[in-house]
C-alpha cells in the first residue's frame, strides 16, 4: 500500500504529479487546520506532511500519530514547533541554500524600489500624470556608494553584501549573533552593535530568522534611532518587527521609506495604513518566488520526502538528532 502523504499549500506540480506515483498524496490549501474534516482526518493517516507554512503545532501533532517527517517548502522554519518534533522522533526539514540568491535578489529589488520610487513613479505613468519638467518631487536618493546595515548575517545576508559591495559600492555594516569573518573580508563588512548599525545605515535590512529572540525586534525605539533619511527593508518575516511601530515612524517621518516583503499578517488586512503610504513598497511575501527556485524548492523538499519515508537520511535536516537517536 503505498503512504500516505499531506501536501499543503505550494508543492510545485510536476514535482506533486511525480509524488503522486511514489505516495497516496492529498493537496491542502489554505484550510481551517483546526475544524476542516477532511483535512484532520488525512492528517490522522498521513505519514509525512510536505508544503508551505502549515502551523505544526503540539495539537496538530496529537492529531497525526503516524507522522514520520514534516518537509517544509521553504527555509524558514517558524511554522514549527521544533522542540515538540524533535520530542516525538518526527524529522523536520527544510529548502536551504537554493533559495539564496534568488532571496537576496527580492531584497536588492525592495532597495532599488524604495530609494528611488519605482512602484509610486510606475503609477504616475501609467495614470496619465507624467508632466514635464520633472521636478524635485519625482527625485529619488542613491543607492550607490551609501550604507548598508544588515541584520542577520547569514547565507541570505551574505549574498545580499556581495550584491551591496560588488555592485554599488556600498559600505556594509552588520549584526548577528556572531562575527562573520569571512563577510568581513570578502565584502569589508564591518561589525556593529544594534543601536549603532541602526543610527550609522542609510538602508537598514533586516534579514534574521523568526525565533523567540528576534521576535518584535526592531519596534519604536529601534525606528527612532535609524536616520530620519534612512530606508527599512524586511525580508525576514513580519513579526521580527512591530509593524504598528514602523507605521508610526513612516507617519513621523522618522524614517524615509521601506520595502516590505511579509507582513504580521498575511495576507494584509485592507485597512492596514501601509497600503496607502507611497514611501512603503509592498510585495506578497514572494522572496524567493521564482519559477525556478520554487521548481527547486519543492524538488528538494520532495527529495527529503522520499528519504524520511524509506528510512534514508533527508538531505536538509532542521533536527538531525532525531535520525541520531534513530540510527
Ligand atoms: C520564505 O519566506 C522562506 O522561508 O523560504
Ligand atoms: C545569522 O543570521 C546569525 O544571526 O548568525
């Protein structure tokens, strides 16, 4: 009998059409996990669950008592309660390292975007408002030869430095929970404080995963100490933020403008003031959304499928103690 396997969300097709030979698959989207019928009784049966940011919480794995392996369809990895996993011998897994690029290429586009107004410019254009001569009000600022402050030096913030360093001229600063000699050598990065990147950077990125640490990280105090010049960018998750604080700053000027790729709610309520503010640009969390790195995403996220099931080492393990213990 073949197994029984929970997709949830985004599994890209050709790799859902070929899970569909291997496993019993069922695709998810976007249900009630907790009152949804259909949903809850597949998850009793399932032995291996693969998708996008299903909340794997203890009550959700009370009720999946086969569950052998949880294969996430991204790099972040806060839609799971890891400790309560690796408690229950259940592999966690994720999409690393291929998404990299394409991530800090999301960033950069953010940057560009808010220095110098493209979506808010594009509008104009396409509204019939292009007057001549362009004035100061159409002027934007460099992104050339300026500072760029990021948060969380990881393989994401790395590859967003290169681009910084070897493309623009940039001066990089950086936090992180521990030096990065490597990013210092290869892109002069240099290492702050918090508080000092924040007052030093003309762009503040910020890049780190969501962990109860990084939670709520960058609130009212942290906007007040950036330049009232300065550009915020996230590309880490909405909650590494108090949105509610940046909509604050935004209206006082405190700073100049953001890119924003996710939201403390997803998607955003229409009510929230960001959608009517021209210096905050906006994407739906699409980071790494391109047809070739979601394509390789979910090709990984099956390839530790598959390992998880037959009792193989997956290749990209979050809890690698649970196949220690295993072995
Ligand atoms: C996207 O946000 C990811 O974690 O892969
Ligand atoms: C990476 O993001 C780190 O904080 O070391």
């Amino acid at each position: 009998m073949k197994k029984k396997v929970l997709a949830y969300n985004r599994v890209e097709k050709p790799v859902l059409d070929q899970l569909e030979k291997e496993f019993d698959v069922r695709f998810f989207k976007n249900v009630d996990v907790e009152n949804d019928s259909d949903f809850l009784q597949w998850l009793g049966e399932t032995e291996g669950i693969i998708g996008l940011a299903l909340p794997v919480t203890k009550e959700l794995l009370d009720r999946a008592p086969n569950l052998k392996i949880v294969s996430n369809v991204s790099v972040g990895y806060d839609n799971l309660d890891l400790p309560e996993l690796t408690k229950r011998n259940i592999a966690a897994t994720n999409t690393p390292d291929i998404l990299t690029d394409t991530v800090a290429d999301t960033v950069f586009g953010l940057i560009l975007s808010a220095a110098r107004r493209i979506p808010e410019l594009d509008h104009k254009v396409k509204s019939g408002n292009w007057t001549e001569p362009l004035g100061p009000d159409h002027y934007g600022i460099d992104v050339h030869h300026k500072t760029l402050g990021i948060i969380g030096m990881g393989k994401i913030g790395a590859a967003i430095a290169q681009r910084a360093h070897f493309g623009f001229d940039m001066e990089i600063l950086y936090h992180s929970r521990r030096s990065k000699p490597e990013a210092e050598k290869r892109f002069d990065a240099s290492y702050r404080e918090l508080d000092q990147l924040l007052g030093e950077s003309d762009f503040v990125c910020l890049i780190t995963p969501l962990t109860p640490e990084t939670e709520g990280m960058i609130g009212k105090r942290e906007f007040r100490l950036m330049k009232d010049s300065a550009i915020f960018i996230n590309g880490s998750r909405g909650k590494t933020i108090v949105e509610s604080d940046l909509i604050e700053a935004l209206e006082k000027g405190e700073i100049a403008g953001c890119g924003l790729d996710v939201f403390e709610k997803e998607p955003m309520d229409l009510h929230n003031p960001l959608l009517s503010m021209e210096n905050a640009v906006t994407t739906p969390h699409i980071g790494s959304s391109t047809w070739e790195t979601e394509l390789a995403m979910s090709e990984l996220a099956a390839k530790n499928l598959r390992a998880g099931l037959s009792g193989e080492k997956p290749p990209t393990m979050i809890n690698p103690e649970v196949w220690d213990k295993r072995r």
